[in-house]
C-alpha cells in the first residue's frame, strides 16, 4: 500500500517505536498537516514527524488547533488532524473538535495520555480523556497496544470521512508511544466509499409527491456543499423552475446570482427569504441536516410534505415531517427526479426575484451609506466587492456572522464559512490560516468582531512564522454586539457587553503582521484591496455601527408576504 519509506523494509518497521509507526499510518491516509502544541508526554510523536513529509505547525493555543483541523477538514474533505498534550493540552483541543462534529466537518484529535501504569488512579494530570470526548465525537478510544495503531488509525479516518463527516478521538499513553510491536506493522489498505444511487421506488415515490405539488421550495445544506451537488442543482432548478434556498453552510453551492436563488435562511428573525417557504407545499431539502437550521422557521405548523434528499436519514423532528426520503448521492438523486417528472412540468418561481431585489435593495443602501463608523451593510458591500468569486471568507460568530449570512452574495460552496453548529466565537483566525493552507490559490479573509479577535488572537504569530498571507478584518465596536441585540430584542435593554480594546494596529504589528486603521467609510474598499494582494499576514481594525441592527429587526417585523 505504501511507498517506499512509508513501510520501509522489515528490520526497520520492526525496530520502530508506535509514535513512528503512528506517523506512517498518517502519512498512508493523506495527511499532509498536524496544528498542535508538544508536550512532555507526546515528545516522540512530534519528534517521529521531523522528515516524515507531514508539516507540523506548531500553534499558540490548542484550542486554535483543533479550528485549524476542522476548516483544513471542512475545505478538503480530508480529516484535519490536530495534536496535544495530556490534561489541559487536550481539554483545549475539546471545543474546535465539538465544533467539526456539530459542523459536519472531518477531523482526527490525538493527545497524549499517562501511562497504562497509571491511569487507573488518581494521579497528576490524568483526567478520563475518552470519556470527556465522547459526547462530542463519532468516536473516542485509546490505545492500549502497539499493535492496535494501524486499525486504529485506519478506523480513526475512516470514520471521520464517512458521511456523515465528524470528529474522532485518540488517546496515545506515554507509555505505549514508546514501545515496539511485537512483529513488522504497516498502515492499513485505505477503502473508498462511491456514491450510492438512489433507489428506483424511492424515486418514483418522490416524483407522486412533486407532480401533486403547487408550489415547491428546494432547500440546499452543508450535505449539498459537501457532495459537490452544485451543477445538478441548478439543472434540477431550471428543469422545474422552482426556487432554491440555502442554509448558511449552504452558502454557495446555489450562487445567488442566479434566477432561481432565494437566497440563504437562517436569520433569528422572518428574513426575506423565509417568504418563499411561507406558501411552500413542498419542500425539497438537499443535503439538509437540522442542526444548521431549525426546521420549525420555515414549516412552523409541520404541514408541508418534506422531500429529503441526503446519504442518510433524516433526523426525528416534529417540524420535519419527511414523506419520502431518498438516500444517494444527491446529484444523482436530483439528476433521477428530474428524469422521472413528467415533460413540461414546471412550477412559479416569482418569488425569487422579489426577495433577490429585496436584498439587493440593501447592499445598495450599504455601498452608498458613507456614514462613520460603517453600518454593516457597507461592510459586507465591500468585502463582497473585495474578494474574487472563488476567494474565502470565514465569518466570526457575531453581529457580523448575522448579516454575512444573511446578505453576502456567495457564488460557489465552501467560500462563505460560518460555524452554524456550535456558533463558536473565535474560529475565524485559526481557521483562515488552515483555510490558506488548504487553499493556497485562494485569497482568504478573517472577518470578525473585536470579541471573537481577542479570544485566539495569539495565532497572529502563528500566521507570520508560518508565512501564511491572510488578512483580518476586525469590526470594532468594543461590544459583544449580537448579545446586546438579543437582549435589547427580548428585554429592551442589555447589560454586562461592554467590554475595551487595545490598540489593534500596534497590536498587530508588535506579531510582525501590518495593521491598518479605517478611518471613513470609504477607506475600507482600498484598504481590503491592498491587503488582500499583499504577500503578507494583515490586521484591519474597522469601526462598526450596530444600530442598524434594532432597525433590521424592526423592518423584518413590519414586513408581510406573499412575495
């Protein structure tokens, strides 16, 4: 299965100790990167990766490993894999690793553990790693025998990549990683899973349901994203004319300049796109998962007939209803409905371009609002005019997550990244410099609120010693702004979000990167623009204004369909 260098010859496959052979097994499935930090107990592991092929880079903060993993998983389809320590080391890798799992995204957490001798009893930093890690991974096992490591790992991977992609968990005592297998081991044959083809009677059943239908809605997710289902979407959308949502991981697979694009859903309010649900009879969701999305905003009173076209099946939930699900592929699944229709059928889609202006009607109100500090329309505006269709932007969980996901115009998957499982502040930065990694070709911004920057801030110095380009936008406002929002909402007041920052320019600096400061409005295009086409690690601390948040929601509030 290997090449040479990979099994080596007999003698030294048998010579080697399980942190070297654990090395071969990770080279065998692909990986080209390990995001951790050493520790005492994992030296021969770290050590072993030295000329292996594998780059490990080291980071600042184990949380930002396991971000690190989960975008490079995310972008690639591969599991990302992040390293640590025992104890502390991998309680930090336990956020980032429940992140990948509620996001759909493969990743392989290793860390370290006490030995065997020990891990019965109380003893100094062992704490019951597989225990902690279980509820939030696929699965979590430790190693407990040099021989077990090639069916580990191979397992380990195998099911990390499976759809449905998640994390995976694997303790290596200190104790095990220095021994030896009792005979020549070598990384295990890698099997690949083909796309499945939809059954025939699920098929027909499916079409009974569209040929009845009035008005339809297609509803694209993370699984549509991730099954690169794309082209057959919008052949299935102009087939029937019929207009296509997203989810925010969604974002992309259905580019929104299209005709039949509604745009994503997600908003914590009845945004614009959730009108083309309103008079929906049936909804066809494609690679749809519930955790993205909560299925009582678009079928509030579980009537609507569910299509749901995915891997695998549906999750149990009473505004999700499902009268026929197809397990496939979902381009070939698509692809069959399609042919299975009758000629001619067709379907209105009116409401598309309606909500398309509505949106439009708001970038608009941002490119022309000079107003200092920024409104959050002009941000997105500018970052939207910024960045080249194929290029990648990670959306902080915030304020500003809300209105990227709800009005940034995204024209192909994987380029808008937002965490809409877990929502986890603080992902952007770590994950943009995995994002550049995983896509060297690709520019890549980091947008985020002066929140989410501050919590892994640190990697900066992570980006510049690793010579990864990237630039971050911070949105100042030196508050927790989506909280205060929340709470102005459902309270009609807030408190405790109010927070300060230090100088984000000289910040940046003092890690060697460049940091600029926007100053008016129209200061921001620019200065996104040299940034992004400097070879360099960049800082842009923008001044935001959120009241346009309240009027948002008040606006929404007012707003009455059908469109």
């Amino acid at each position: 299965m290997g090449t040479e260098g990979e099994t080596g010859s007999q003698n030294t496959a048998a010579a080697e100790d399980v942190a070297h052979l654990l090395v071969r097994c990770l080279r065998a499935e692909g990986v080209e990167y390990v995001f951790g930090i050493p520790g005492e107990e994992n030296i021969r592991f770290v050590d072993a990766l030295n000329g292996s092929g594998i780059r490990y880079v080291l980071v600042r903060h184990e949380q930002a490993a396991s971000f690190m993993a989960e975008i490079y998983g995310r972008l690639t389809g591969r599991a990302g894999v992040c390293s640590a320590t025992l104890g502390p080391g991998a309680i930090n890798l336990l956020l980032g690793t429940a992140d990948a799992m509620t996001n759909s995204a493969p990743v392989v957490a290793l860390a370290a553990q006490g030995s065997l001798r020990r891990i019965h009893k109380e003893s100094h930093q062992v704490i019951d790693l597989v225990s902690m890690f279980a509820p939030v991974t696929q699965w979590a096992a430790r190693v407990e025998c040099p021989d077990a490591v090639p069916e580990m790992t191979r397992k380990a991977f195998k099911i990390a990549q499976s759809e449905r992609p998640g994390a995976v968990f694997l303790a290596v005592p200190e104790d095990i990683e220095a021994e030896r297998p009792a005979e020549s081991l070598a990384p295990l044959q890698i099997d690949v899973v083909h796309a499945d083809a939809p059954s025939p009677t699920e098929i027909a059943r499916a079409a009974e349901v569209l040929v009845s239908a009035r008005n339809p809605v297609v509803l694209a997710g993370h699984g549509a994203a991730r099954a690169r289902a794309s082209a057959a979407l919008v052949r299935f959308a102009e087939r029937l004319n019929v207009p296509v949502a997203t989810t925010f991981h969604g974002k992309g697979v259905f580019p929104d300049d299209h005709p039949n694009a509604l745009g994503a859903v997600g908003f914590m309010r009845h945004d614009y796109g959730n009108f083309g649900f309103d008079s929906a009879d049936v909804l066809v969701c494609v690679g749809y998962e519930v955790q993205e999305f909560d299925p009582a905003k678009i079928n509030p009173n579980g009537d609507k007939r569910i299509l749901h076209v995915h891997r695998f099946p549906a999750e149990v939930d009473a505004h999700y209803p499902v009268s026929v699900g197809v397990e496939g592929d979902p381009s070939r699944v698509l692809d069959a409905l399609a042919s299975a229709l009758p000629e001619g059928l067709t379907y209105d889609s009116e409401s598309s371009a309606k909500i398309r202006a509505l949106l439009d009607e708001e970038l608009r109100y941002g490119r022309d609002n000079d107003a200092f500090p920024l409104v959050p329309q002009r941000v997105v505006h500018d970052v939207r005019a910024a960045l080249d269709r194929r290029d990648v932007v990670l959306a902080d969980t915030g304020a500003g997550k809300m209105w990227m996901s709800r009005l940034y115009p995204t024209y192909e998957p994987d380029t808008c990244l937002v965490s809409n499982g877990l929502s986890t502040m603080g992902f952007a930065l770590p994950g943009a410099i995995a994002a550049k990694l995983a896509r060297p070709d690709r520019r890549v911004l980091a947008m985020m609120g002066d929140g989410s920057f501050l919590m892994n801030s640190q990697e900066l110095e992570t980006a510049v010693r690793e010579r990864v380009p990237l630039v971050v936008l911070v949105l100042v406002d030196e508050e927790y702004g989506l909280i205060t929002w929340k709470m102005e909402l459902e309270l009609g007041r807030h408190s405790h979000t109010r927070f300060t920052n230090p100088d984000l320019v000289a910040y940046a600096e003092s890690f060697g990167a460049r940091g600029y400061a926007v100053e008016a409005a129209d200061q921001l295009l620019p200065v996104l623009r040299r940034a992004l086409d400097d070879d360099a690690v960049s800082v842009i601390a923008c001044p935001i204004d959120y009241s346009e948040n309240l009027r948002l929601t008040d606006r929404l509030g007012d707003l009455h369909g059908p469109f």
